[in-house]
C-alpha cells in the first residue's frame, strides 16, 4: 500500500482543516441571510387598511338594520344635560356624545336597548331602584319628545311594526341587580314599567350573584339568585350576563328555560379580560342558543388596552371608596386614565372577536352591543352611532354571507327575544 511521507501527511491535513474551515465561513456568512429570509416582511406586521365602504356593503346594510344591545345615552344625559333634551336636543348633531338622530338613522339603527343604568353604589345608599325608575323616565321623556323617530317596544311584534313605521325601537335595559333591591317584587315593577333585560350584576357582587371584577362570595348564583333568573323567565325578561363571573354566567345558561344574552361583552380568547366571555362558556352558548353581542369598548377588545383596563378596575374600587359622590369619581377616574393611555385599536379589533365568536359560538349566537355613550374611548372608523356599515363591509371582507350578517344585526337577538317570549307563556299556563 503506498504510504505519504510524514510531511505530505502533514500538508494534507492542514488543507483539509482550511477547506473545512473555509466551509464553515461560508455557512456562516449564509445564515443570516437564510433568517432575514424567514423573517416576516413589515408589511405583514401592520394592521389591516382602513375599511372603506362599497355600494355592495351599503346595499347589504340596508337590509342588514341594526338592533343594537346596549347604549348609555340616558346616563349621558342624566349626567352632562340635567336629563333635559331641551339643554341637549338629540334631534339636532350631538358632537360631544356618540349619539343623536341623525346619526342614528346614519347608522341604519331600528331597533336600541337604552341601558338604564345607576351605578352599584347606589345600592348603598338605599336609592338604587328609584333611581332606575327615574332613569326609564327618562327613556319614557325622548320617545315622548321624538315620536316621528321613536316607539316604545317590549316585545318583537312591537319592534317589527316600529321598524314597518320608520320608526327606532326603543327598548329598555336593567344594568345591574342591584336596581331590584333584593325583591322579587321590585324586579316584576321593573318588567311592567317595560324592562325587557337585566343584566344580573354590574360592577359589584351582590347578596346573590359574583360579578366578574369583584370578589366571588357565592361560587355563581346563590338559590335567591336562581329564583330571579326563573322569574325572569316567568316574566319574558331576558337574563343579561354581561359584567358577570364566569361562574354566574355557567349558573344562569344551565338553570334559565330560555335563551340568555351578554348585551354587551366581548371574547376573552381574543383579549383577556373578565368582561368578555371565555370559550368554554361559548360552547355552552352555542348548546343554549344564547347571543353575545360585541362589546365596541378598546378596554375589552384591544389585547394591550385589557391588560390595562384589568388594572383600571382594581383603582376604580380604590377611588370608589376614597370618592363616594359619582362626579367626583368620575373626575378622579379620567385623571388616572388621562396617565395610563391605552390603545384605541381599530374596526378591525371589534371584528375579530366578531369571527372568533362566530367561529366557536357559531353565527347563530353574534350580535352587537357597542356601550356608546358608555365608554370614554372608542376604535378607529366606530366613533359613533353612524359607523355600523363599515362592521357590516368588513365582515363582507371577511367572508361572511348578508344572511348572516343579517343575524348578527339583528336576526340573532330577535330570536332569542321570541324564545322568551314563548317560555314566558308556557311558564305562566303551567301555574
């Protein structure tokens, strides 16, 4: 065999050591450009582009009108205009609110739950259901003042003949069980003075239901809490799980006879915070046939926004205490958000948990409920009232077909509402 001498031996070796070091420099010097490669582009980072309105979308909304879950103008008015709609005449543009008539009708809006909402506080004070009643006052004043554009409805054949005349059905919505006071009694006065919701907590646990920023005391509903959500049932009241626990929310699908509401919550896989509903708890509105509607509010849509707004209502409770007078809280509370600003996202925020619900809950079980005039910050293209065609575009963007658009606008909620209305009648008929 034939043999290198031992300094050919040598030579081969050092050159086989550069070749192989050579090797590993240019692999080196390749691998950058391989992870720019995989890197994605900044383009694809960015948010998507404005939603802009085409006559096919505008066509869709037409027939695609809006019944809307949950707005706060009332309290808006309560506390900006002395309750007066001579001080703030909403027939004329109100650019300080999200809401007014003209916009309203910009908007396609046939069909509203005005929220009458007190804060939970008044509970406390021993004021809490008369202050609801003054507030349905309220709502019973604009129909009165604006009839050419509103008509009181407590149930769907009322709503269809409003939306027949042109007119916005205006319904009224309960936001917190604090209004009843502990009583069956002033719960059934709430119905006949046309409550057609109540939202079983607000901000507060109470002696018989956790809410979802407070702390639990009953692991859900507590039996007097069962017995409201039957009454309710008996009474063709919609059971509103918005602003409550997760555990109360299970509680409510599995013991109320007819389908529930979240007038106004959003998705919590989406953006993590308590108000907005979990996947498990989707599932069980997919089974119960329940409606989440869209909560428009950054604070429950945004990802970013919900981490702060979680931090947000531990100071809230701490400013609740230390400011006992609403003005004076609510005056503490734009001061600490004044200097912790969060994002105020963008449409295509609302409609991701739009999808999301779609996609777990099922479009059977989508609506909308946009807290205007409850919020103190709003998305990018949903300032106000007038906005609701861009959701009904974007959606179209997404893939969805006008019926079920439709559904989410209103068809969906209507549904529900007819659900109650018939478990009401067999509830009674069996007594």
């Amino acid at each position: 065999m034939f043999q290198r001498r031992p300094a050919e031996r040598l030579t081969v070796a050092v050159d086989s050591v550069l070749k192989l070091f050579l090797l590993a420099a240019m692999l080196l010097a390749a691998l950058p450009i391989v992870l720019i490669a995989e890197e994605p582009p900044a383009a694809a980072l960015e948010r998507p582009a404005p939603v802009v309105m085409t006559e096919r979308g505008r066509e869709v909304h037409r027939a695609a009108w809006v019944f809307d879950g949950h707005n706060d103008l009332p309290w808006e008015m309560r506390t900006t205009a002395s309750s007066s709609f001579t001080k703030r005449d909403i027939a004329q543009p109100q650019p300080a609110m999200h809401t007014d008539i003209p916009r309203l009708r910009a908007g396609n809006v046939r069909a509203q739950f005005w929220s009458v909402y007190v804060p939970a506080e008044t509970s406390k004070a021993g004021t809490a259901f008369t202050d609801t009643i003054e507030q349905i006052d309220l709502v019973d004043e604009m129909v009165r003042k604006y009839p050419a554009h509103f008509a009181f409805c407590t149930k769907v054949s009322e709503i269809e003949a409003a939306v027949r005349d042109g007119k916005i059905a205006s319904l009224i919505g309960v936001e917190g069980g604090h209004a009843i006071e502990d009583s069956l009694e002033k719960l059934r006065q709430l119905r006949k003075r046309g409550a057609a919701y109540m939202t079983l907590t607000h901000s507060d646990t109470l002696q018989w239901a956790d809410a979802a920023t407070d702390s639990a005391k009953h692991d859900g509903l507590s039996p007097f809490g069962e017995e409201v959500v039957l009454e309710m049932n008996r009474l063709g009241m919609l059971v509103d799980l918005s602003h409550v626990s997760d555990a109360t929310m299970r509680d409510a699908l599995t013991i109320s006879r007819a389908p529930v509401i979240f007038s106004h919550s959003s998705a919590r896989a989406i953006a993590n915070h308590p108000r907005n509903v979990p996947d498990d708890v989707l599932k069980l509105v997919r089974e119960k046939q329940a409606v989440v509607m869209v909560n428009f509010f950054p604070g429950f849509v945004v990802p970013e926004s919900a981490e702060i707004m979680k931090e947000l209502f531990k100071v809230s409770r701490a400013l609740r205490a230390e400011f006992p007078m609403e003005s004076d809280y609510r005056r503490e509370r734009r001061k600490w958000e004044a200097t912790h600003p969060y994002p105020a996202g963008d449409i295509h925020h609302v409609i991701d948990h739009i999808m999301h619900l779609v996609k777990v809950a099922g479009v059977d079980c989508v609506g909308i409920g946009s807290d205007y005039d409850g919020i103190t910050k709003v998305p990018k293209q949903l300032e106000d009232v007038s906005t609701y065609p861009l959701i009904t575009e974007a959606l179209l963007e997404r893939g969805l077909e006008p019926a079920d658009i439709e559904k989410i606008m209103h068809g969906n909620v209507l549904r529900v509402m007819r659900a109650a209305e018939e478990t009401a009648r067999s509830l009674n008929a069996a007594r």
